[in-house]
C-alpha cells in the first residue's frame, strides 16, 4: 500500500488586505535620493503588473518624502489610505526617516526605500532574505537585500493577478 503525501503550498509573503484598483502608480518625489527611482525601477522590472512612475506631479497616489524626524528606531514608514485594509487605496505617503538614511550608503538605501514601496501596493512584513523583512538590520546588513526577491514578487503577484 503507497501512501501520497502532497505538500501545502508554503509562502512567506503576508499582505495587509487592500489593493489599488490600478496597477500604474505614480510617486510624487519629495525626496533628492536617486534611490527612490532606483526602488521604482527594480519593482518595474520585477515582472508583476504594478508599474512605478516617479514624477514631480502632486496629484501622484503615493508621496514619498524624506526628513529628519530623529532618533525614532524607524528609517521608513508607509501609510495606507483609506487604511491598509480598505480597498480600494486612494493614496499613500512614504516616509525616510533622514536622521538613519542619511548616513547609510546607496543600495541600503535602496532597501529602505523598495521596502516601503512594497507596503505601498499592499504587501506586509516578511522573514528572511527578502526585500519585505522588517527590518534594515535583517533585510540589508544580514541578507544584502535591496530588490524585490521572488517571495516578495509572489506577494505582489497575489494581490494584482
């Protein structure tokens, strides 16, 4: 008698709910790091639906803006709106925190920067080398993540098929 075992499919990728109704999304870039467009690019090439254009355009859905906020333990931040589990979103800001990112080199910024546009389009955090770890410490200094992975794809490949 053979016993067939078959395994679950297993993915490390969490989402937090809402979605865009579109998947071409405009960043309004109130921030003089190249690396948000570097970020942009990377998700555009990923090979998911949703495509980053960054511009200079204040009716853009997402706002991505760096300041100095201080010694706060965060170095980026999203917020999702209406929340991050409405769907529709009708916008987001993105948010560096320049008292971290100032200091760090291009790729981690990078990192930081790709993360949150992760967030932007309905991804949650992740464990592991993936670009949706929590974490700068873990994402880039541990794993050297600044690109989207396949997980982080799959996550994105989940909420817009």
């Amino acid at each position: 008698m053979a016993l067939l075992a078959t395994q679950p499919a297993v993915s490390a990728y969490t989402l937090l709910g809402g979605k865009w109704n579109h998947t071409s999304l405009k960043i309004y870039k109130h921030t003089g790091y190249p690396e948000l467009n570097y970020a942009a690019q990377s998700w555009n090439s990923a090979g998911t639906k949703i495509y980053f254009s960054v511009t200079y355009d204040t009716s853009s859905e997402i706002a991505a803006t760096s300041y100095n906020y201080g010694n706060t333990g965060w170095d980026g931040a999203t917020t999702l709106y209406p929340s991050s589990s409405a769907v529709p979103y009708t916008s987001a800001s993105v948010y560096f925190n320049e008292y971290y990112v100032a200091g760090y080199g291009s790729q981690k910024r990078q990192s930081v920067m790709g993360h949150e546009l992760g967030h932007s389009v309905g991804l949650g955090e992740a464990l592991g080398a993936v670009l949706m770890n929590p974490t700068t410490q873990g994402r880039y200094d541990w794993f050297h993540v600044y690109t989207p992975q396949q997980d982080d794809i799959n996550g994105v490949k989940a909420i817009y098929p």
